[in-house]
C-alpha cells in the first residue's frame, strides 16, 4: 500500500470514530454545543419561522397576538413584549371551543396524536393534538435527551405502565424505537409479573415515575427478587418531583444500583428536561427546541440568572399546537455556565424546585412537599407517606401519615424522630401519624401524597 493512501486510509478511520463516538454523545452535536450567543440566534431565528407560521391561521394566538410583524421581534429581548399563556386560558379555550380549542395552526385533518394532562393538579384534563411534524420535533428532543443520559445501540428500555393519554409515554417510547433501540413495553400486568418481564428481556434502563421505580424496588424486595443484580443500569424518572430530591434519587439508585435521571416535561410543553451523565443534580433545559425564561410570578418581570422564579417557556418545533411564553407554574432557577457535557442548554440547578399550586404556608414558612419528601426520605424505615396541611384559625400547621417498614418494632420512637426532624428544620411540630401497612396508596403514575 502507498504510503499516501495508508494515510488516507488512517484518516477516514479516525474521523468515522470521532463522528461516531460525537454521534453517541450528542444527537444533534452542532445545535447542542453553540456558544450562548449563537444559540440566542438559532433560538431568534425559530421564533420568527414559528411566529410567521403561527400567525397566519392560528385563532388562538392571532387574538392573542393582534397583528403582530414577525419581523418586528427582532431579539430575545422583545420576546418579553408577548403577552404570557397560562393554563387557565387554554383549559377556559377548550372550553368555549370544544374539543381542542383553537390553538391550532393546521386544519383538524392535520393532526394524527392525541394526548392529554392528567389533571392531577387542577382536577380538569387539557387535550393536546399534534401533526405528524410536531410529533417528529418531540422525537428530535428524545434524541437529544437520550443521548445526555448516555443510551448505546445495545441498551433495552423497559416502560413498566399502561400506555394512557400521557404523551410522556408515548414519546420515550417512540423516540427510543427511532434511535434503533429495543423498547419493552410493560403495561396491562401487576408490578410482580412487570419485574419478571423486565428481567427476561434483559432491560437495562427503565423509564418511570420515581414513585414508581420505588414501588418496584418494594414489590422486587417482597418477592425475593435481586433487581440490584439485574441488568438495569439506569432510570429515567419523570412526572413528579424525586429524580431532582437527592435523597429519594439516592434511594432509588441504591435500591437499583443504578443511575436515577431526572427529566421533565409537560403534555403541553413536551419533553424538554433532562439531566445528563456529567451533572448530577442539575437538569439540562433542550434550549435549542424552547426559549426558557424565569420570571417574578407577581410582576411578570425576568429575573436575574440564577435567581429562583416561574419558569416560563416558549415552544419552538411544535407549530400544530404551539405555545409562547407559557407560564408553567413550576418553580426553578437558570445557570447558562457551560456543562461539563459540552452543552451549552441552560441548567435548571436542583431541577425544578417546586410548584406554585403546591406552596404550604405553616407557621411562618413557604414549605413546597418536596422539601418535606426530602425529610422523610432521610428515614430508611418510612415505605410510604402522605401529608395534609390543616387549617386551623390563623396557624396552620401539618398532619403526616407515615407507614413503616415491617420490620420496624418501635413506631412511636420513629414517628417522635420525624416530629423532632421537622422541628430543627422548619420550626414546627407536625402531626404525625403512623399508620398500617398498605393503608397508603401505591402509585403507578403522579403521585398525589399532598391531600389538599
Ligand atoms: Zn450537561
């Protein structure tokens, strides 16, 4: 062989393996590692193709918009002369213009998906349509975060539920079986008959709420079956906070052995949140496919980076059903520091720290339950729990259900250390209860342990 042509040939070989070892690190490897400014620009330049596209047929945002020149919004920065969306106003839309409103940009025939929220927090379902194009845009963004969680050709995913209207399932899934990999689907069977299918088909990562990866480990425990040996190397948690809580993240990865990944999304919003194999704790924001803003949740103004506030987004691929500067009640503050992964997305630090539904006011304090999970997951010996807030004249105080493991002898000495917990915490003392085994309600879904 000509020297010449063995350097070729050395060349090509070494630049296929750069190209596939970047191909399973990033999906998208140009758009994922743009400086912050050339990311601003590929998100202005999306707004304005959405914009254009939007406001031509849109019922929805040309009332809400006027006769806005796309154009005319000519930086980020006059992205903030928008009038936000909230979810009040889509849900009193589909309302006045059933069955899906008139957030829609295409003819009904458009539309091939329907899904639709849960309706866990306000009790009404929102109904969510996407085309065949929006629904490849969500795909996109389980590329991007499949690939932050480190996912190879030889992984099997596991999704241990019935497939309901929860466009989260039904995305993961997809996108998961358009990257070429094996999807398990694990629903219609008790959780006992899903670990025994999940360890036959040699599944080594499981997409699920972090209640439920729980509630798995619990049922595996009970039967005598070693999940910590199995072949499960990583969890993809989402639907409720946990994967961001790191001490139910640290049970969920002891009970396992594995990796917990916090993502985040919402049926309306689409899968956007995930937390990659380089920063632990800290949740990526897809901030090619979305513009994410922090706000004051009383004046509408934008915070400073770093600063906690409602985090607002605008949806930048799905134009079927579009959504511009949505408020989405979730509390969470925004680091643009480069990530170890090379991705330049935005860091919600702590993943989303809350919701504003969801806010206790006892005693003085602004507790979410996610800080009072954080507290009770310290305790090894609590299986389950719920809390309430009780009203009661001008001071409010907490009740809190707890269920103990079997093997716990001494409840009273347990509930007393939860009491004294939440005392030096919070500066107040909880009711606390114990209650039987199984008196609490497993979740396969949204946990709700916050009876309102
Ligand atoms: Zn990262």
């Amino acid at each position: 062989m000509s020297g010449g042509l063995e350097v070729c040939l050395i060349l090509v070989s070494r630049t296929f393996y750069v190209l596939t070892q970047a191909m399973t690190l990033y999906y998208h490897e140009q758009e994922e590692t743009l400086e912050r400014n050339e990311l601003e620009g590929l998100q202005l330049a999306k707004l304005q193709r959405l914009l254009c596209e939007v406001i031509k047929t849109n019922p929805f945002y040309q009332a809400k918009l006027g006769n806005i020149q796309p154009a005319a919004i000519s930086s980020l920065n006059e992205l903030r002369s928008l009038p936000f969306t909230t979810k009040d106003e889509l849900v009193a839309d589909q309302e006045a213009y059933p069955a899906y409103g008139s957030n829609l940009t295409y003819p009904i025939e458009r539309y091939s998906r329907l899904h639709g929220t849960s309706g866990t927090s306000g009790g009404r379902v929102m109904r969510w349509l996407d085309t065949p194009e929006s629904w490849d845009w969500i795909m996109k963004c389980w590329g991007i975060i499949y690939r932050a969680i480190g996912l190879k050709d030889a992984d099997r995913i596991f999704f241990p539920f019935s497939f309901g209207p929860f466009l989260g399932f039904w995305a993961g899934f997809e996108g998961a079986a358009r990257l070429g990999n094996m999807v398990l689907p694990g629903g219609g069977m008790p959780s006992a008959a899903r670990l025994k299918f999940m360890i036959e088909n040699e599944a080594t990562v499981i997409g699920c709420t972090p209640t439920y990866a729980l509630r798995l480990a619990e049922v595996a425990a009970e039967a005598g079956i070693d999940i910590a040996a199995s072949k499960v190397r990583a969890l993809i948690v989402a639907g409720e906070p946990g994967g961001n809580i790191p001490e139910t993240k640290e049970r969920i990865e002891t009970a396992w052995a594995a990796r917990c990944f916090d993502h985040t999304g919402m049926t309306e919003i689409g899968s956007l949140g995930i937390e990659c194999v380089e920063d632990r704790g800290n949740t990526h924001l897809i901030a090619s496919e979305c513009i994410p803003e922090v706000i004051d949740s009383d004046s509408g103004e934008p915070l400073p980076e770093g600063d906690l506030g409602e985090l607002v987004i605008t949806v930048l691929g799905r134009w079927g059903s579009p959504l511009i500067r949505y408020r989405t009640g979730d509390r969470a503050r925004l680091t643009y520091e480069k990530c170890a992964c090379g991705r330049s997305f935005p860091r919600m630090l702590g993943g989303i720290l809350g919701r504003q539904d969801d806010m206790m006011f006892i005693r003085g304090n602004n507790i979410y339950p996610s800080a009072i999970e954080a507290l009770v997951r310290r305790f090894p010996e609590i299986i389950e729990f719920r809390m309430q807030q009780m009203i009661q004249g001008s001071l409010n105080s907490l009740k809190l259900e707890i269920e103990p493991k079997a093997s716990v002898e001494d409840a009273g000495s347990l509930a007393a250390a939860v009491r004294d917990a939440v005392r030096r915490q919070f500066n107040f003392r909880p009711e606390v209860e114990i209650v039987a085994q199984g008196a609490l309600p497993r979740f396969e879904l949204k946990a709700r342990r916050l009876v309102k």
